[in-house]
C-alpha cells in the first residue's frame, strides 16, 4: 500500500460532543492515510468512536459536535487537494456521494418506505446534476446486477417488498451510483444473517476488485475485519491505538487492547478454546483516565501508563502502535499462538 | 444420558402465530430434551423459531399441538402448587438487557421480587443476605453498591448479568439464555459467559443457549449439543464437535463455510458452500418436502421435494440429521444440472 497514492488524508482530527454532563471526547487526535483502492477497517467496542469519525469525514455530525482539531484532505480524480473542513454547503452536497459516499446500518431504516427504489435512485442522481434518465437507470440496473439482484424487480419495487437481505444490497448499489472514490460502509453486515452476510462480504470483494473505490469499513466483529480489510486501525475511547496491514494486527497484535480482543473472539476452526475477555468496562468519555486510556483495564500496565498518555510509534513496515510494553504484548500473543495452534493440531491428528 | 430422565422433553411440539387470517407455522414438530446440568444450544437464522422454542420450554408460550413434559409430567393440568414449582425452575434471561429489567427499580428490588413471590425467604434480612449472595455469585462486586442503583446507572453488561442473577435467583434447574449475550460488547461478552459456565458447573443448571453466532454457541457449548434449526424444524442436532467439525446437513454446512473467522488467512481460503438461492423462503409458504431444498446444492430433485425429511440417527454419537439424501444413503453431491448460479 505505502506506494500508492492517498486518497483522504486525516491529520491529527478531534470531536467532541457537547453534553449536560460536559465536554464529551468521543474521537481524539486520530491520524490515517487511505490509500486508492484500500480497505481500512476500524475495530473497536461500542462508544470507541468509529461511527462519530466517519461521521466527521461526512461532515454529517449533529449540531451538539464540534470538530475541534484537524484536516481532512481529500484528493479528487484530477489530483486536486480538498480540505473537507473548509467545503462550503454546495461543494459539500457535491462532495457527499458523488465522491465520498456511505453505506449505513440498519437498512430496514435507511430507504425511504414511501417511495420506489427507482425513484430515490432519480432522486439522488437528479440532486447530483444527472437529468438524463435512460443514462441512470441503466447505471442502476448494472449496479444491481454486480450486487446480485434481480434488477427490473428491485429497480421497480418498494422496501418493504426486499428481505434485509436485499435492502442492503439497494444501499450499496445506491452508495456506489455516482461512482465515488471512497465508500464509509457502517457496520453493512451487522443485523444480517450469517448467509446473507456472506453473500454481501462476496459482492463487496468483487465489487472493490471490479470498481477500485477505497473503502472504510466499520465493524465490531474482527472476523468480518479478517475477511476484508487491507489494514486495520484498532480504536479505544476515541484513539487510533493501533494500526497496521491486517495479517499483522490479527497474528502480530502490539497492543494489549488488540491483543484482549483478539483472545475473547472464537473461532469455529479451532477445537477447544480457553477464551478470555476483558475486565472492566470502556471508560466514560466525559471523564477520561490520565495517561494511557486502557491502563485500567490492562494487564501489562505499568506506572507510567497511569500518567503519561503513549504515543504512536512505529513498529514494523506499516504497522505503528501507542503502548509502552508494545514488546511484551507481542510475546504474549504469540505464546498464546503456539498453545492454540497445538490445540488444533490435536484435534486434526 | 439418554437413560436419565429428561428436565424438560418437548414431544412434536408445534406453534403457530395468527396474522390476520393467514397461519404462520413458526414451529413444526420439535421434538428436543434438555437433561439436567446439560448445555443445549439453538443455532440458525432470525425467523427459524429458536425464540419461540426457548418460550415454550418455560412455559411463556403455549404450543399449539404436541407435548411439553417436565421431568416427564405434561405441564398443563397441574395443580397451583406444581405449577409454581415448575414455573420456579424454569427461568430465561432475554436478549435486550435494557427492556428486560423495569428502569423506575432498584437492582434490590428486581432481585428480591422473585424471592418474595416464591417465598424463599422469611424475613427481611434474610432477603438482603441471599440479595447479595446472589450479586456476588454473578460477579456485581461489592453488592453494597449494586442494590440501591436503578438499572440505567449500570452498563450494558452488569445488566445483563443482573438479569442473570435474577434468573438464579429462585434455584432453577434450567435457565434458558435467549442470545444473552449478542447486545453485549466483545470484551464483556467471554466474561458473562465464563460466569454462565461457572454457575452450570456448581449448581448443575442446565443451560439453554439460544444464539445466531455458531462461534459463539461452539465456545460456550463445547462439552453439550447443539440443534440446528431452519424454518422452524430442527434440521440437525448433535453433540458440539461433531456438528461444527463434521457437519452433516446441507443447512449446516452452508452456515459453517458462510461464517467468516477472526483469522485473516484461514477465512479467505475459506470455500463457501455454493447455495442455488440467497432467498430465505417466508414462513408463510414454506417450501413443500425438505424446506432448505430452493437452495440445497445438493438438492435431489423428486426426492427432496416431495417429502419432509424427518430427523433420524446418522451414526453410532447421537448425531441425528433430516435429511433425506443422507439418512437413506444417497449420499451428497452437487448436481450441476440443478445448480442455478
């Protein structure tokens, strides 16, 4: 990836929310390049701040939200540099879509039950200066092809006629009808069933392989991480803490969060497992602990943890994280490796 | 086992729901035994009817045909006192740990209703000692701080395992885990199940463990069963190994190659099972023979279409599958005439 051009740029962006109870941190200093034709996922429990980032990028946040810190730079087809921050509300209504698009959760909500699928398709191409449409419902139908729909069908039906299943299908195809560059998917698998998700995983592979958008892909389940992603950020109370290709963060984790994750998530392939979660609960993003924000929680946590806050270093190629017992973390995980790797060569013999 | 007494024995239980005037069949013929201290897990898709099964076992719904037997006693008929008792033992922690706990009580309240209801305790101080026995038994430590909040003051998975704990807190024999733990964060997640575990192993309680995630059901239910169930029929049932290492049923191969793995590697070599159609059939027009045969790649046409397959052994473990193929030694193969892309 580290050749490739960069996409969107985000420097050092922070958002907060403001609450009865206070100022509310829910993304700080968060930095990462996506790359053209990358898929970057972002891992983490509820209240981590994947959403509220992406979020941020869309400039979709509520009116209690304030960006506090940053840049977001964007770098359009003719490798002009966008500052998404600086947009103002008409070349963000361009921006949005045509050349950053999102596909959200919950696609029981996010069609419009009143109108055919056709006509939000017009809609939105019609909002986007795209008149002609012939040219559009020939896009579209194309689009339901590649996401394995039955087009003439969909194309003239309302959401309610679509099993889940289909609905999300609808969004991504809808998502990518102006052929933007970077796609935010939130958690497109998440209320699916295991068939259904896999069937979306699928079409989402070779859509990426047949169109090369970037992607941002929000998710708190790692395996569906695992499936699709180039990279992997994970984050906590509202920081990158670790980053890297995905191959090193699954079996290289630096991170003690990354790592606990990697330890409470089964796996079918594997026989018998001795699983472990996290003790504690994610803290509370009014007020924050000092110094490391996972040293409570964190069984490597030594002194200074608890008063100054790690910086991200770089690891190996690609791969940076903020932990001072980074090493540590790495020979545990691997020890934890070997034992479940003997485990499975147990049950294979 | 099979000599034991079952705790629980539903008998070619059938439900259905009306909606309007049409009849939904949201459970055909189950027939599943839940043995004391065994853990039974329901795997498969929203709408197979696992919830529905999991009510019925405690006796929230009634079947509308068939039989559910309570230490090999129907359930209905009984006098008060039986009734009382069954419906003590029988206990079920819901999904939703922010809409099964009343928000305007306190935890000490929540947890000494049911106490008071089936006259466990005497007196008042009693109460407050088995309260925070209780708590302790769950991990909410110390129980000092926990009784007098009122449920929004806690996470997410506190409350949940107050919910536990008021489920334990009456003495079952069996408490049914409806997806107990999918609202639940990652990290919390193996922790709740670990006290889960914890609690089966002491007291003997048999666990239900009605779940979507097969990874889940596989960690939790290593050493117990696990049914598969597609349309509201169980389609396989089994002990864990054997169903997640060699499944049987189509079904439940498709799930098993379908579901992605926290390892990057091992899931992108990962062959899927081809289905003929990604369409969940509705519940109102179930499919006639075998319901998973739209979408079986291995379906046999003139077989498979004809006849409900029922569950019947498949070998010497207690591995029994409905499938007609299988169980009548046809064997499985992907007929590439029958295979629609």
């Amino acid at each position: 990836m580290a050749g490739k051009e960069v996409v969107l740029s985000v420097q050092d962006l922070s958002i907060t929310y403001l609450t009865r109870r206070g100022r509310l941190q829910a993304v700080s200093h968060v930095s990462f390049d996506l790359h053209r034709g990358e898929t970057l996922a972002l891992i983490g429990e509820s209240g981590c701040g994947k959403s509220t980032l992406n979020f941020g990028l869309m400039r979709l946040l509520p009116k209690n939200a304030n960006t506090d810190t940053g840049k977001i730079v964007y770098t359009d087809r003719a490798g002009q540099k966008i500052d998404v921050l600086a947009l103002n509300t008409r070349s963000l209504r361009k921006f949005r879509w045509s050349e950053c698009a999102m596909v959200f959760q919950g696609a029981q909500n996010s069609l419009n039950p009143v109108i055919h699928v056709r006509d939000m398709i017009y809609d939105t191409a019609n909002a986007h200066g795209l008149n002609n449409r012939g040219e559009v419902r020939e896009r579209a139908l194309e689009l339901f092809r590649k996401v394995r729909l039955d087009p003439e069908r969909v194309f003239n039906s309302y959401p309610h006629e679509l099993s889940g299943g289909m609905r999300q299908r609808v969004l991504i195809a809808l998502g990518l009808l102006l052929n933007p560059q970077v796609v935010i998917f939130d958690e497109p698998t998440t209320a699916l069933d295991i068939l259904t998700q896999r069937s979306i995983l699928n079409v989402l592979r070779d859509l990426k392989e047949e169109l090369g958008f970037s992607s941002i892909f929000i998710s708190h389940d790692l395996a569906v991480a695992a499936e699709i992603a180039d990279t992997v950020a994970t984050m906590y109370a509202g920081e990158i803490v670790e980053m890297g290709p995905v191959n090193d963060i699954f079996y290289e984790p630096r991170h003690a969060y990354t790592l606990g994750l990697m330890e409470a998530s089964p796996r079918l392939s594997v026989g018998r497992e001795e699983l472990d979660g996290i003790p504690g609960s994610p803290p509370d993003l009014v007020e924050l602990p000092t110094g490391c924000k996972f040293h409570i929680r964190c069984p490597f946590a030594i002194e200074t943890c608890k008063t100054t806050p790690p910086q991200l270093e770089q690891a190996s190629i690609g791969h940076i994280v903020a932990c001072y017992k980074s090493s540590e973390v790495l020979e545990k995980g691997k020890e934890l490796r070997s034992v479940s790797s003997t485990a499975r060569v147990a049950r294979l013999s | 086992m099979t000599t034991q007494q079952p705790l629980i024995e539903l008998r070619h239980v059938h439900r259905h729901f009306k909606k309007g005037r049409t009849d939904i069949p949201v459970l055909q013929d189950i027939s599943l035994a839940v043995h004391p201290g065994e853990i039974l897990c329901l795997v498969g898709e929203s709408g197979c009817g696992k919830t529905t099964t999991g009510k019925i076992m405690v006796g929230l719904l009634a079947e509308s045909s068939g039989e559910v037997l309570y230490e090999g006693q129907p359930i209905h008929g009984r006098g008060r006192k039986e009734k009382s008792e069954y419906r003590r033992s029988l206990q079920i922690v819901h999904q939703d740990p922010f809409a099964s706990l009343n928000p305007s009580h306190t935890i000490g309240q929540i947890l000494g209703y049911p106490l008071k209801r089936h006259h466990l305790v005497s007196n008042r101080a009693e109460l407050r000692r088995r309260i925070w026995e209780i708590l302790t038994l769950v991990d909410l430590t110390p129980p000092g701080d926990i009784v007098n909040k009122y449920p929004h003051q806690l996470s997410g998975g506190q409350r949940q395992r107050v919910s536990i704990a008021r489920a334990l807190s009456v003495n079952p024999r069996l408490i049914v885990a409806d997806e107990a733990v999918s609202m639940v964060d990652v990290s919390i997640r193996i922790s709740l199940l670990k006290t889960l575990q914890n609690l089966r192993d002491r007291f003997g309680i048999a666990v239900v463990f009605i779940t979507h995630d097969l990874a889940l059901a596989k960690y939790f239910a290593w050493e117990g069963r696990v049914a598969v169930m597609y349309l509201g029929r169980v389609v396989e049932i089994g002990s864990t190994p054997e169903i997640i290492g060699s499944p049987s049923h189509p079904y439940t191969k498709a799930l098993i190659s379908a579901i992605p793995e926290a390892d990057p590697i091992v899931t992108r070599r990962k062959e899927t099972l081809p289905l003929r159609s990604d369409d969940i059939p509705s519940l109102i027009n179930i499919p006639a023979g075998c319901a998973f045969h739209p979408r079986c790649p291995f379906f046999v046409p003139g077989v498979c279409d004809q006849e409900v397959p029922a569950l019947e052994p498949l070998n010497g473990y207690g591995q029994e599958v409905a499938c007609i193929p299988l169980t009548q030694g046809m064997g499985l193969s992907i007929r590439e005439s029958t295979a629609a892309s």
